[in-house]
C-alpha cells in the first residue's frame, strides 16, 4: 500500500515537473492550447465532483462556466479590478448560485435533475443578451490579455499557463483532500445508498446542496480563466454544446477520478482538432468514432484503464 | 582532401539552401516563390453551419484560379478551420494558423462574435484580416485597427437607405418594426434610425423583437397592424421572413413593406412565402440573385453557373451565398494581382485599401467596389427594388452611403 502511495506521488511530482518545463520548450501557440487543458481540467473536476462522485447528473455546467467569466470580464471591464481579484470573486459567486440552485434540486432525481440543469444551459446564452448594458449583448466584452508583473520576463501566454497551473494545483489538492477525507465518504455514501446514508446520519439535501455549489465553484474558476486567456467574452462561447463537452470529458476522462479530469480535458481540447485533420467533410463523425471506441476500450475512462494497467503491471511483478 | 576542404564543403552543404532560396518569399511569411498561404474560419459545424457554403465556395473559386496558373506564378494554399461559430475555438484556429501555419494573412473569417475575438489579437501581431464576413459596423476603422477591413454593406448602411426612401415617399409615415434581437437586428434598427434623424424618430410607432429560437411571429404581426402602421420595416431572417410576408397578407395588412437584404432570395424566401403575398415588397440589393430570372442570360450569371458546375457540383446554385462567396474570392484575387510581387502583410493591407472602380461580374450593374487608406468599407452602394411578382425590378437611382 505506501509502495503504491509513493510511485503515485513520484508520477504526480514529475507531471508537475515536465509541466513547469513545457512553456521553455513549447510554441506560445501549443502553450495556448495547454492552458486550455487546465482550464478543461479545472471545470471537469467540478462537474466530476457534482456527477462522478456525488452521482447527480448535470447538463448545464456550462451556465456556470458562463457566470465566471461573466464576473471576471465584467470586474474588468466595469470596475478595471485586478484580473487576480475576479478569479475568487468568480469562484464565490458560483459557489453561491450552485448552492442556491442545489436547493430546488434536490427534488430532483436522475434525469430529472439533469432536464433541470439542461434549462440552465439553454436559458443562459439569452439572459446574457438580455442584460445588454452589463454583458455588451452579443456584441460580447473584449479583454486585453494580462501580461506577466514587473521583473518576470515571460510571455503573457507563459504567464496565464503559470497561473493557471497554479490555480489547477490549488484546486486539484484541496479537492484530493476534501474527496478523500469524511466529506468525501459522505458524497460518495449519497450516491451509492442514500438510505444508509441517511441512517448512517449524513444530512443528504445539506451534502447535496454543498456538493452543488463546490461544483459550481470549480467550474466558475475555470470559466473565469478561460476569459482570460480568450480575452473575450460573448453568448455564443457558453451554447448547450458546451455543457454536454463537459459530461464528454469527465466520462472519457473517468468518472470519480480526480486524474480523470486532465485526462478528459486532453480529449476535450485536442480531439476535435485531430478529427477535423483527417476529415474536414464529416469531422464530427470521426469525433463520433474516436467516442465510440474509447468507450469500448476503456469503459472506465482513460483514468480507470490507466488503474487497471498499473495493477495488472503490479501483480505481474509481485 | 584536406581537413579545411571539408569544413568548407560541410559549411556550403549546410548553408547552401539558405543561400539559394532565392530572394524573393523567405522575407515574408505565408509566401514563397510558388505560393501563397491564406487562413480562414468557417462554421462547418455548429448553429450557424448554413454559412459554411461560403468557406467551401472559396476553396473551390481558388482551385479554379490555381488550374488557370496561380497568381504571378504563386498557387493559392487557402487552409480553411472548422471553428464552429464558437469564439474560444475562432481564437484557437486562428492562433493555430497564424503561429503555426504561418500563413500570409487571414480572408473571411465569419461572423460578428467571432471576428470580435481575433479582431484585437489580429491587429497587434499585425496580420491583414481582409473582407471578414459580416454586416457589421465596426470592421471599418482603420485608425484603431489599421488590419482589420469589411467587405460588405454594413446594415447600418443599408438602413440608412429604407430611411430617404420613406422620409421622400411616404406621406404621413407610421413605422412599425419587427427585428430579431441581436447585433444584426439592432444595427439595422440603427441604420433606419439615424436615417430618419432626430425628428423622424417620432414616425416609428410600434417595434417588435423575436429570439432567433421562437417557432412563430404570428402574434407580433397582428400587434403591429393593430398599431396602425403603414410602413412595415421587416428585419428578419428567412424563416421568419416567409412567415412575416405570409401572415401579413394573410390578415390583410397592406403596408410599404421593406424587406432586409438578408431575406431577398426569391427562391428561399418569396416563393415559399407565395408570389402574390410577395407583390411590391421593397428591398436594397448590391448582389445578382442567382434566383432571379432576370439574370438567366447575364454573362456573369452563366460564368458563374459553369463555375458551379465544375468546381462546386454538391453546392447549391440557388443559394446566394454561393454567389457571395464567388464575388469576395474576385475581389481578393483583385487585391493580390495589384501587389504584384511584394507580397509582403504592409502591402496587401496597402492594395486592400487602394481598390479604385473596381466591378465584379455579380455586383448589380454600376455598383463598384472602392477603398482608400480612411475608408475600409470596400461595397457601399446598393440600389432598391421592387418585387412585381416574378423577379426584383430595380428602381431609382444607386444609393452610395460613401458620398456624405
């Protein structure tokens, strides 16, 4: 058992490493690209947290990638507040609205709960253009891209790829720990019996609730960083495609699987490109192929072959 | 051989290429002696797929124009990214192509959200972002963003035009609008607007919006013929045109009824609408509707249809975005035959902005294109028509919202 504790960390210590290293051998272009992975990342372990772990399902994550970086390009915009402000300020604001909308939820079972979520996503590309004076209408809100502070010579791509590695890490521990301690059993009990649950006395509408809003939160950050480093903001970035992208990248990915989250948001960013290189007539139907045969060949999600690899692998050696 | 022969003879092998490149295409990026690199994004995929006819017609126009010989000897590399009218993904493609293609600028890049996502990051790294496809108001402004240039009218413009032409034609005008509520439908509000000026604002009585998603406008119709107008300023889509002109013939409302450019098609729109229903409908064209059988023996129109044929078979010869497309391919062919061979990012912004009377095949007859270093609004003149019940009479004069 701490054998296979300390390879894991060896794994997570040197993908920290090559990822520190990526913006000094890397284009601004692909380093672009990866800071999109993050961000991917970030909003998939949110939504993995809500679906995977706590097993509600949600199709309208993409509403709350919308508010964040609604708060961020506003807060700038509006106020000219330091970008490093309206990331948590994002956060908050989605943990709020997550939990609020967890409320009526938890009425709510299944498919039930995921038509409701569904709503969302449907209804906020339009909210967004009904509040004009506030949003720029369709017209969106454009950003400048934030450049690295004084003394730093790095890129303004280097550096929105150090930050937002920085806030993946962040988020990444804090979840790892929330997942893995008491609350973390609570959620994962409320998916699996929430009879027992219950009995066992986890308040299941409160876990419910705080699930919903962690979740939000997390997908919130990722939508305010995804507005930095777009530097652009506008309705038809936030369309139901892009919630539904998101339950794409935890499944593939792995569901209830933190690693599963980088996973999926590799798949998430970097497959429609390669579809769209091998056919440009029908790119959406080779996308459809690649789905189906991940699914086939990994019915767990990378995350999980990954799993069952390094066990076959230990076993093989023990 | 000696120690020093090899040295040498390894430096010529290792520099020769370098030194017999030639002078002319390493300076500048996308172009070499024997080609040209353009990027583009098109909605192949996504909500607003019905455009990405235009980016196909493009791709097939300059196979045309490689097949007779390129350009001063260069063929056209035209790299065309699926961005699925998503404006993360536009930034994406367009960085992609930019950084990575290297390509010598980008031409076409459709629609307003997402032109608006690379119209700054366009500009800093100094990249032409010619004739973007959309009727947008802000494409024009070369002194803050001197890379950046439309093509066609602005909404705006045409606008303007219904408005002189109420303002001099209608005694006592009631002005009842219906638009659909984005950017489109509210730069043509504008338009009208401003044309009408201050004063004439008070003519408009009653305005309508819908969301491009609701399935019917029936009730908004009935609402503004109640209101009594006599002058109905029609901003919609085709699927909503049809079911404007229909329900207001259906209820008898017999309004000037002004039609936005964006619905003329005969055959998408007015035919489906009812030939009758469609009588005296007035709209502002600059395009020959490939629809119209009064084009049927135009040389432009045949020339048009052979191209069609032969490069574009699976394409739609009644869709007017075909046609579109095969004008704006001209006029950039244009732009790069007058740069001779400096094809250097200065000099095709320079041609861009020095096209002089320039007509196209499927421009109306006396509409020209012409730009200037102030003025980045390559097509504004139009001229208005009148459905008589089988094709678009035109009438009066060629408005030129250029001429202040």
């Amino acid at each position: 058992m701490s054998r296979g504790q300390g390879w894991r960390r060896a794994i997570v210590l040197a993908a920290i490493a090559i990822a520190c290293a990526l913006p000094f051998l890397l284009s601004n272009f692909r380093l672009f690209q990866f800071t999109q992975v993050f961000i991917y990342a970030i909003a998939l372990l949110g939504l993995n947290i809500l679906t995977g772990f706590n097993g509600q399902i949600s199709l309208g994550h993409g509403a709350f990638y919308a508010l964040g970086a609604y708060t961020t390009a506003i807060m700038i915009d509006r106020w000219s507040v330091p970008y490093g402000w309206t990331i948590p300020v994002a956060g908050l604001l989605c943990l709020t609205a997550g939990f609020l909308f967890g409320i009526p939820a938890l009425r709510l079972e299944g498919l039930y709960l995921a038509l409701a979520t569904f709503a969302l996503a449907l209804a906020v590309p339009q909210i967004l253009k009904y509040f004009e004076h506030w949003t720029g209408g369709s017209q969106g809100i454009v950003l400048s891209k934030p450049g690295a502070p004084l003394g730093l010579t790095l890129s303004p791509d280097q550096w929105l790829y150090f930050v937002t590695l920085g806030v993946l890490i962040l988020l990444f521990v804090l979840g790892a720990n929330l997942l893995r301690g008491r609350t973390g059993r609570a959620i994962v009990a409320i998916r699996d019996n929430p009879i027992a649950a219950q009995a066992m006395g986890v308040n299941g509408a409160l876990y419910k609730s705080l699930t919903f809003g962690v979740s939000a939160a997390y997908t919130g950050v990722a939508g305010a960083l995804s507005a930095l480093a777009i530097a652009f903001v506008a309705p038809d970035a936030f369309n139901v495609f892009l919630s539904i992208t998101f339950l794409v990248g935890i499944v593939i990915g792995g569901l209830a699987s933190i690693s599963g989250a980088i996973f999926g948001g590799l798949f998430v960013q970097f497959v429609p490109n390669w579809a769209q290189e091998i056919s440009k007539a029908a790119p959406w139907a080779i996308y459809g192929i690649f789905l189906i045969v991940f699914m086939y060949a990994m019915p767990r999600g990378i995350a999980g072959a990954l799993r069952l690899a390094g066990a076959r692998l230990a076993r093989f050696r023990g | 051989m000696t120690r020093r022969t090899i040295v040498a003879l390894a430096l010529v092998a290792a520099l020769g290429p370098l030194l017999f490149a030639g002078p002319a295409g390493a300076q500048w990026p996308g172009v070499t002696p024997t080609e040209i690199k353009i990027g583009n994004t098109n909605p192949y995929s996504g909500p607003a797929s019905a455009y990405g006819t235009i980016g196909k017609a493009l791709t097939a126009y300059f196979k045309k124009v490689n097949d007779e010989g390129g350009i001063n000897g260069r063929k056209i590399n035209f790299v065309t990214l699926d961005d699925g009218y998503s404006p993360p993904k536009t930034v994406e493609m367009v960085r992609r192509l930019v950084e990575q293609d290297q390509v010598a600028f980008v031409f076409q890049t459709l629609g307003t959200p997402t032109n608006s996502a690379i119209h700054k990051y366009l500009n800093e790294q100094k990249v032409p972002h010619l004739f973007v496809a959309t009727g947008a108001t802000k494409w024009g402004d070369p002194r803050n963003f001197p890379w950046t240039m439309g093509w066609q009218p602005t909404y705006q413009t045409e606008g303007h035009i219904y408005a002189q032409y109420v303002l001099k034609n209608v005694p006592n005008p009631k002005i009842g609008i219906l638009y659909q509520n984005d950017d489109y439908g509210k730069d043509y509000v504008k338009g009208l607007k401003d044309g009408l000026g201050e004063a004439g604002r008070k003519l408009i009585v009653l305005e309508q919006s819908y969301e491009v998603t609701d399935p019917t406008i029936d009730s908004q119709i009935v609402n503004l013929k109640n209101s009594g107008a006599n002058v109905f300023y029609n901003v919609t889509i085709p699927k909503f045109a049809v079911q404007a002109i229909k329900k207001s013939h259906d209820i008898g409302w017999k309004p000037l009824h002004l039609l936005n450019n964006v619905s003329a098609s005969v055959d998408v729109v007015l035919k489906p609408a009812g030939l009758e229903a469609s009588r005296d409908l007035i709209t502002a064209l600059y395009l020959k509707d490939p629809t119209d059988p009064q084009w049927k023996n135009d040389q432009g129109m045949k020339d048009w249809l052979a191209f069609m044929q032969k490069y574009y078979p699976e394409g739609n010869t009644k869709d007017a975005f075909n046609v579109y497309a095969y004008t704006v391919a001209q006029g950039l062919v244009h732009v790069l035959k007058q740069c001779g061979n400096d094809l250097s990012r200065e000099n095709v912004m320079r041609q861009a902005a020095n096209i002089k009377n320039l007509s196209l095949p499927l421009l109306l007859p006396g509409i020209k294109v012409n730009t200037g270093p102030t003025d980045f609004y390559p097509i504004e003149q139009e001229q208005l028509a009148r459905f008589d019940g089988e094709r678009w009479a035109l009438f009066g004069e060629v408005h030129d919202a250029g001429k202040k």
